[in-house]
C-alpha cells in the first residue's frame, strides 16, 4: 500500500497500528483520509480480516461515508466491516446477548417522545403536577446518568454521587428504569448503559467481544461521552489495541454529555500509548490559522498543538462594528451581493450565529436581496414550530375564519382538546357551515345547544378561556395597539410561555430564544410602519418567507456555529460575536470552564473559513423588544491585531457607511453604553455583575399596564427575568404577569 499522499504525520498515524493511539487532528488536518487509510493499512498490509476490526462514530451519515471511502480504496471486500455508531453498535450486542439482561431478542427502543409518556405517567402517579416538576427536567436527569455510565446495580462515583443529589429525581429514576424493563424496552442511553452492565455482570460475554473486534477505532473521540468511554476502554482492554481520532480544541458538545477528559486523561489510563499529532492545516489561509491558534491557546484545558499551513497568507481578518442588528443584516447581505457580482458561487458563502433566533435578521436580509439561501441542520426561522404555532394564534386573530391556524393552536400548550374532541368539533362546523372559532363562539354564548357533543367541563372551560384570549386580542387591534401589546397577551395568557418554560433542556432554551427574536421582529416592523396593525405584519412575513421558496440550488448556508462543524467554506460571515451571546450568558455565569468551551465553539467558527472570514457585531441589539448594549465579546480582544482591520457600518440606509482602521480591540470605546444596561435589568442578558438584585417591583407598588391601566401590586415573586406580579387593576380584576413582558410603569 502506497502511502505517499499523506504527510509525515498522517504516515505516522496509520503506521502504528499496535497498542493505544491517540490521533489529535487539528482543524481541517485530513483526520478522515487519515483514519480511512489507516484501516484499509489493516486490512490490506496487517493482513487483519474485517471482522475483527471496530470503527464507531457519532452519526449514521459519517459511519456511510467512511464505508464509501474505504470501498473505494481497497480491493478488499468490506461488507463484513463493522463501521458504525455507537448506539447501532450497543443494539446489536443487546439483541445477541439479551437474556443475559432479562430482556427478549425483540426488545423495543424508545424514542424521546415515548420516554417522556412514561416520565408524565410516573409524576401523574406519585401526584406530582408538571408545573412543580417538568418531565424535561426528570429527562435531562435520567439522560445525564447515564452520559456518567450509571445504571442500576452499580456502585455510584463520585461524578454520579455529585449528580444524582436529588433523591427525589434518582427515585423517580430507578421507577423509571422499572418500567422500561417491565415493558421490555431500552431508551437511547440504556442502549450503552445496558452493554456496560452486561460487561460487569458477564465476564465471559465481555471477552467473547475483546475476542471478536482486535482493533477498535473511535472517530470524533472529543465528542464521547464517560458511558461511551467505559465501552470503548473495556472492549479494548485485552488486546489494547485502541486508536482515537479527535481534537480537544473542537470539544463543543458538553451540553449533550460530551467529556473533554476523554482525550485529556487518555494517556493516565493507557499509560503505553503513543500521541500523533497532525498539525498542518489544509483548508485555511495563514493568517486564519495563525489568528485561531492564538485565540485557543489560551484555554488550559488542551493537550496543545502548533497548527500551521502552507497555503497563502490570505486576506485580513474582517471585524465589522455595526449599529445595530438590523445594520449588521444589512451589511451581510450587501457583502454576499459584493461577492456574488464579483464571480463567487452562493454555495461558497456561509452565515454563522451562536444561535438559531439569530438567524432572522440575515434571513429578511438575504429575502430583500432575493438570494436564495438554506438553513443547515435547522429550520428557516418563520417554519421553526414554535415561531409557526405563535403566528397560528396572531392569524386567528385577524382572521377567525381561518381554521387551519386556530386547529394548529387549539391544543397548543395542551387544553385537553384531543384529537376526538376535535374531530366532534369539525364535524359540527361543517354541519352548520362555520369557521371553527366561529362554532366554538358559538357554543360559548350558548353551550346548552351543543350538549349532543358530549364535551367534558374542562374543554369547554379551555375553550372559553381561548375564546375569550382571542377576542380581548382582536379589541387590543380594534383600539389600533401595536402589534407587540398583542404578541405580549398571547405569549403569556395562552400559557404557551409557561410551557416552554417547563422545558429545561437545551432545545427547550433555544426555543424561548426565538420567540424572543418574534418579539423583536414584530418590533423592528412598528419602527418601520407608520400605521403598524398585526394583519400588515403577518402580510410582510408571508410575503417574505414564500419569495425564495423555489430559488436555484446554488444557495448561501445558514447555521449555528455548531451545526457548522465538520464543514467548510471559501468566504465565512461569522454574526452577534458579543459578551452575553458569544460568550453565552449561561457561560459566564457558570465560569472558566464554560468560557472555555465558548472559546473551543469561537475556534471552530474561524478554522470554517477558508479563505476570508468576516466577524460582525452590533452596538445595540435588539432581544426582547428592548435595545440592548452588550459590547463586542471577549474573544475579539483575544485575535493579535496584526491580523484583522477593525471597519465601522453605522446605518443600513447610508451606502457609504463605512469607515476601516488598523486599531486593536483595547482602543475601541468601552463607555458605559457599551458594556452595561441600566434599563433592563433582565438576568439573561445583563453582564455578570448586574446593578440590580431586588424585584423591581415590591408588594405595594402603584403602576400603569399599557393595556389595563392603573393597578396595585397584590404580590411580587423572585426576581430578574423570573420576576411576577399578581396586580389588582381599577375594575378590580387580578392578573399575573411575567415582568419581563408585561408593559408596565411605576406610578
């Protein structure tokens, strides 16, 4: 086997092929050419048959394209080949080996959603409500139990020991695990958990497989998990030959269990194992390599590496200062039209945000532009399922006739309207020939007429309340309120804030982040209109979100930061890089080893790039409806100003908006107006030391609602963005509000 198209390093790695491997791949090193010829060295030159060899990855797509490859390369049938995931991997043993664990061959394998059915019918059974305990938070325990390894009947560490403090969350736990086992399924995580417990409780299945697989490869091996580490450690443990592809610099994935002291103690438990290191990087420009490599070595927790490249000097680093968000879109879109009319393909062309709400602005951006445009591993910002049910509601708003939206939200947070009821309910509209809010006015003003369809209490009092949302709404629009007021009663009187609220998980975080990004569109558009009114901006959007639907192929990508690894592109815009959104809020709260994580995700932002990356950020941002000062991020001071220029984009209206300096991050204006806010107090977005620490507003406060008017404040409860108030208005009616939405103003 020929192995001169790789590099010293590359050779290096493939050659030893026996014993512990650890392989750090920097950024855009040629890990995959590396690992596929590394196998294919094993099987053509070791003489090593395919049946004993291991390689497991993360997804089902890399499993397929390291298959591809090595089919491609080798004369040798691969078919035999056990190139997979790890949960593909754990199932299979599990369904060999399944009486061992008391299970039957055709166990079944819940999914999240079927996981989440047992977690509600455990809290129903111990009378727990969800409000007090969310399902998602009990899912993200289990989860995290077993990311640790842990299952029933192992003696507990001290990571499980730290974890599991809530004795109330482990017993529901170990109930859990009953049921699964008395339904003979595993979930996702017990599919690892449940191969680590047959390995401890049989030895001789243990060795069966440390028989079967003599060489076991992992790729991706910072984004392992402790559980997939236990897995790979003991199969390997017999012939110790282990080879492990990664890079601790491009460990993103904590959230999801991830543990960057796989790679950073994997010497301390295969204390005979060789480091290869390839360090020359093939996709980027010098200057970009060498401005990355800066920014990570100041993380401490990193093994370190001197990446380098022989490729151009390449253009300067751009960091773009803009007014506003809506500048920064604005200055993204007339960039990629610079480019597009100067020869570059769109598909060379990506945008990338620390979150997914982040992506609206650049969407309307590219819309007005009329570039086509796609969202990578995500969804468009006006499809994305929240967005779509709080559209359903303002639709229904100004059109009752619309059935299609109210049929969308009618159950939306859950009002015990099930599919059968609903199904009664379009039935009877179509006999009496109604929209369906009209049937359920209706049955409202009269519910004695509908008796015959046998609808329990609590529908018909989630109805009313639903009806009665909808017309205190439609009067808010009559009295021509802007369209926020309007947002704001939805959000909150549905209940649809509280239940995403509920959910504690990372998706259910990422999702309260784009209705925050709703409310700031619906906002923008009131500055924009001189006579704003809610049908117009549902019109804007509908109009906006069809214009490119069937645009060319040849189309600019947009994702998060951490969708985008893996990729890369010739010209990168990389958007929002401000404190509090890169690095997160969260980050900086919870401290250096967060930020160090923020800073790994920073790095594999630039290493994307090949040949220009563009860094953005706004003066003022818009979240929550408010205007907000964050201040450009941290890690902007952290890039050597030899390479960027630093340019100012100060309006979206003026064509020569710019002005380009050659100055360092330390000269840039660190006014109060840049680094504070002393307006809005919200704990998600304030730096991390806020000026204010009590409720806002105290028991007895007098204050104005914008909606409601004058009223006293009956109760106040936590503070920050958890802070309510139960107030009494004029007319003597009580509500609730979430301060952080409601309009209101200290008399």
């Amino acid at each position: 086997m020929i192995l001169d198209f790789l590099n010293e390093s590359q050779r290096e790695a493939v050659l030893k092929t026996d014993g512990p491997v650890m392989i750090l791949a920097g950024a855009g090193s040629g890990k995959t050419r590396t690992l596929v010829a590394r196998i294919q060295y094993l099987l053509e030159e070791k003489n090593i048959s395919p049946f004993q060899i291991l390689a497991v990855t993360f997804s089902n797509k890399a499993a397929r394209e390291m298959r591809e490859r090595l089919a491609a390369n080798t004369q040798i049938n691969v078919g035999a080949l056990q190139v997979t995931t790890f949960h593909a991997f754990c199932a299979k043993v599990l369904r060999m080996e399944s009486s061992y664990l008391g299970l039957s061959r055709n166990f079944t394998i819940y999914d999240d959603g079927e996981s989440q059915s047992i977690i509600k019918a455990l809290l129903a059974k111990r009378g727990i409500n969800q409000k007090e305990l969310s399902p998602y938070t009990v899912a993200a325990f289990i989860d995290g139990l077993k990311n640790l390894g842990f299952y029933l009947g192992l003696p507990k560490n001290e990571d499980v020991e730290k974890f599991a403090e809530d004795k109330r969350l482990f017993d529901i736990f170990m109930e859990y695990e009953a049921e699964l086992h008395r339904s003979n399924a595993v979930d996702f995580g017990g599919l690892i958990t449940g191969v680590l417990n047959l390995f401890r409780n049989f030895p001789e299945v243990l060795r069966k497989y440390q028989d079967k697989y003599k060489y076991v490869l992992v790729d991706e091996y910072q984004d392992t998990n402790r559980a997939q580490f236990n897995l790979v450690e003991q199969l390997s443990h017999h012939h110790r030959n282990i080879c492990v592809v990664g890079d601790e610099d491009q460990s993103i994935y904590s959230w999801r269990g991830a543990d960057i002291r796989n790679i950073l103690d994997f010497e301390e438990v295969f204390p005979e194992s060789n480091l290869v290191k390839l360090e020359q990087n093939y996709r980027s420009s010098k200057r970009i390599i060498e401005a990355a490599s800066e920014v990570i070595s100041r993380n401490l927790a990193r093994k370190g590496k001197n990446m380098w490249t022989d490729n151009d000097e390449g253009d300067e680093i751009r960091i773009i200062e803009c007014r506003d968000d809506k500048a920064e879109a604005d200055y993204v879109g007339q960039s990629i039209r610079k480019l597009a009319q100067a020869g570059v393909s769109l598909k060379d062309i990506a945008v990338f945000y620390r979150n997914n709400a982040h992506s609206r602005t650049i969407e309307d951006a590219l819309r007005r532009e009329k570039f086509p445009y796609r969202v990578v591993a995500g969804i468009k910002f006006y499809d994305r399922k929240e967005v779509k049910d709080m559209i359903s509601y303002m639709r229904v708003v100004v059109n009752k006739k619309d059935s299609l939206a109210l049929t969308r939200i009618i159950n939306t947070p859950a009002r015990g309207v099930g599919a059968t009821s609903l199904r009664k309910l379009e039935d009877e509209a179509v006999r009496l020939q109604l929209s369906l809010f009209e049937l359920i006015e209706k049955m409202v003003e009269g519910p004695s007429e509908f008796k015959h369809l046998s609808l329990s209490g609590k529908v018909q009092s989630s109805l009313s309340q639903l009806v009665q949302l909808i017309q205190e709404v439609q009067a808010l629009e009559a009295q021509k309120q802007p369209p926020s007021i309007s947002y704001e009663k939805l959000l909150n009187e549905s209940g649809y804030y509280e239940f995403l609220k509920a959910d504690k998980s990372y998706e259910g975080a990422a999702r309260l982040e784009n209705l925050e990004e709703l409310m700031s569109a619906i906002k923008q558009y009131e500055e924009s209109d001189m006579d704003p009114a809610l049908v117009k901006f549902l019109e804007n959007i509908t109009l906006d979100t069809t214009s490119t639907e069937d645009g060319p192929q040849d189309q600019v990508s947009l994702m998060t930061v951490h969708g985008s690894k893996g990729l890369e592109y010739p010209y990168v815009f990389l958007i929002g890089v401000e404190e509090n959104i890169f690095p997160s809020y969260k980050s900086l709260e919870v401290g250096p080893t967060a930020i160090e994580e923020e800073r790994r995700l920073f790095y594999v932002a630039m290493t994307r790039a090949m040949k220009q990356l563009t860094i953005t950020f706004a003066q003022g941002r818009m979240l929550w409806g408010s205007l907000k000062f964050n201040g450009p991020s941290q890690f902007l001071q952290e890039i050597p100003s030899q390479y960027y220029t630093w340019e100012s984009y100060q309006t979206s209206s003026r064509k020569e908006g710019f002005s380009s300096s050659r100055y360092s991050y330390d000269e840039f204006d660190q006014s109060p107006s840049h680094s504070e806010d002393v307006y809005y107090q919200d704990k998600v977005y304030q730096q991390k030391k806020p000026a204010v620490t009590l409720g806002n507003y105290p028991s007895g406060s007098k204050i104005i609602h914008a909606l409601y008017g004058e009223g006293l404040v009956l109760a106040s409860e936590g503070m920050g963005q958890d802070e309510k108030v139960t107030i009494q208005f004029r007319d003597g009616i009580k509500k609730k509000f979430m301060v952080k939405f409601a309009p209101l103003q200290k008399v």
